[in-house]
C-alpha cells in the first residue's frame, strides 16, 4: 500500500495537517496513487478522528506522539514534513523523498533557511501551506538526490553555517 506519512514534530503546526487532509490535496494524493496518510498530529487542535474525505478512497491514520517514527518513516513512500531539523535529517537518513512545508507563522524561521538550503542542494522539495497541493501536482521525487548517509557532524557544521554560528 503506497503511503503519505506527515510530521509536525512535538509542536502544533493545524495549517499544515488541515492542509494535507484538504480535499484538493487528498484528491492529488490518491491520483498519484498513496493509498495511505498517516498523521503525526503533534499539539494540533483539530480532531484527528474528523480528517480525511469521504470523497477520496486515502485511509487516514493519526496519532500525536510515539516515542520514535522509525517505523513510520520506512514504511512512507513520501514524507512532508515541518522544517524541523531533527525530522528532516531523519527522513534524509532513511533515503525518503521530503516535502518540507514551512510554517509562516514562526518568528526568526531558521527553518526556512534550512529547506531552502536543503532544496538548494537538491535533497528536498520545499513549499508552505499554500503552495503544498500545487508542490504535489508538480513533485518529480526521482530527480532528489539522497543525503549522504551516517554524517551527522557534517550535518550539525551545515546546521551551525545556516543559523550562522561560527
């Protein structure tokens, strides 16, 4: 079963779960064939038992927390994710195609500076929550190239160079 996992992290990020239950976005997601969205939901104060679409033939799967998404993530075909460093570099590891969706609303978005050097480097697709369905429409996953694996120190030297901490 072809699957969508989305992420918010341990924070609350209701535009972007509301976003990719949108009808639009289910509709593009089952046209791509994904079969599947799983939700982690974080804080997020929607109802997760209310999401989805009666329209659309996309299982919908949500839960706030677990102690890892280990299992989650290898079992995605696609992750979108929020531009958190943790679950970015994690997807990475695993060698799955990223979305990253910017939240707008956060002050000092040094998670936007991470996904547009992520995408800069041609590891993710990046977009915010009104960009997403047309992201998804247009997302050719093959052209990504993997994130060198096992370099976490690399990674945390990239970290420092983006937030500019020397």
């Amino acid at each position: 079963m072809k699957s969508v996992f989305v992420t918010v992290g341990t924070t609350s990020f209701d535009d972007l779960i509301a976003t990719v239950c949108s009808p639009a976005a289910m509709q593009v997601l089952q046209s791509l064939g994904y079969e599947k969205l799983v939700l982690q939901v974080g804080r997020c104060a929607l109802d997760p038992a209310l999401l989805g679409s009666s329209d659309v033939a996309v299982e919908v799967e949500a839960f706030r927390y677990k102690e890892s998404l280990a299992e989650d993530l290898r079992r995605a075909d696609l992750v979108i994710s929020h531009a958190g460093a943790g679950s970015c570099l994690e997807t990475l590891e695993k060698g799955k195609p990223l979305i990253v969706v910017i939240n707008e609303k956060l002050m000092n978005n040094h998670q936007l500076e991470l996904a547009k050097q992520l995408h800069k480097d041609g590891h993710v697709l990046y977009c915010n929550c009104s960009t997403l369905v047309e992201t998804l429409q247009s997302m050719e996953l093959p052209t990504l190239k993997p994130f060198p694996p096992g370099q976490p120190e690399k990674f945390a030297l990239f970290l420092d160079q983006v937030l500019g901490i020397q």
